[in-house]
C-alpha cells in the first residue's frame, strides 16, 4: 500500500517560472486536501530552496499536499510530502510518489508510482503544437488501469467532469487553475 494512501490528492497544481505572482493566487484557492508538485527547475539552487519554503509554509498552513520534482533524497530533505520524478529509488521517509507519462511505455514504467501523471490529455500551453491524446486516445492507453491516474495538459474543472466518465477522478493543471 503507498505511503499515506488517505492523503493522495485528487487536484495538484503544477508549479513553474511562467506562473510568477499568479502562484500565490492559485495556492490560495486551492482547496484543502489538494496537492502542489514544486517544479521550478530554471531558478538557481539557492532561489529554489528558499522559494520552496514560502510554498511550504502555506501548504502546512492551508493542509496542502507539497511534493517536491527532485530526488527522493533531496525531497525528503527538503521534508515534502511527496517527491515527483521517474526515479523508482526509495527513500528511509515514506513519500508519495509521483511520476510522469506521456505514453504508453513510460505509464508502465511508473508503475511504481502512486500517483501517474498522464499529459498531455488537451492542447496545452506548455507544449505548443504537441500531440494531445484526447479522452479516447487516454481511455485506450489505460485500459482498465485507473488507480493513481492524474490527467494533465489542458486541463481545467470543466474537462476534469468530462474525464469522470472514463473513471480518471484525478487531474492537475497549471494555468487552468488559476481563477482570475
């Protein structure tokens, strides 16, 4: 059984630089129980760490779940909850496990995971010009494998009702949580 299985989250918020101030609005109206994966890989270490801190103290205070895009190692030195990544490492601190999916052969590599984040589902910013998958094109990926199954990639509330009925209850989104 993974690691806190009661406190996976059912909405993540994928943080990066093109969010800027707008971070701070969309972790103020994410819900409690909901889940920030920490990304911001183009800033240099020491903005990083210190910037993490300011997203972990709001995650603590408003009941957020925080995993970190790192090493096993350093999100549990960094205390997250979670740690995302395609590493199947384990570390001495149970953390929730998060990785990517972009088709078929890496899904199955994640099976580690506890939570499978499978992007792109719908055209999205943050990959101009890709091939999304769709709802059928997912739904035929999956199969009848739906444990730990986040849909990501254009997503935002609306798309996410549409996706409950393939049975995926899980979705995470960067601009698409951003109400303004």
């Amino acid at each position: 059984m993974p690691p806190r299985q009661a406190r996976l989250p059912n909405l993540l918020l994928m943080t990066d630089e093109r969010m800027g101030d707008a971070l701070w609005i969309a972790l103020q109206q994410l819900p409690r129980g909901a889940g920030i994966v920490f990304r911001h890989y183009g800033l240099p270490s020491g903005e990083r760490r210190a910037l993490y801190e300011r997203v972990r103290a709001i995650a603590r205070r408003r009941r957020l779940v925080l995993i970190l895009a790192a090493s096993p190692a350093q999100a549990a030195a960094w205390k997250a909850d979670g740690v995302h990544g395609r590493s199947p490492r384990r570390v001495a601190r149970p953390l929730i496990r998060s990785a990517p999916a972009h088709d078929g052969m890496e899904l199955r590599a994640a099976c580690h995971a506890d939570l499978r984040l499978v992007s792109p589902v719908f055209p999205t910013r943050s990959h101009p010009g890709g091939r999304a998958l769709g709802a059928v094109r997912l739904g035929l990926m999956l199969g009848r494998d739906r444990d730990g199954i986040v849909a990501l990639g254009g997503m935002n509330h609306r798309r996410a009702q549409a996706l409950r009925n393939l049975g995926i209850t899980r979705w995470a989104a960067i601009d698409g949580l951003i109400r303004t």
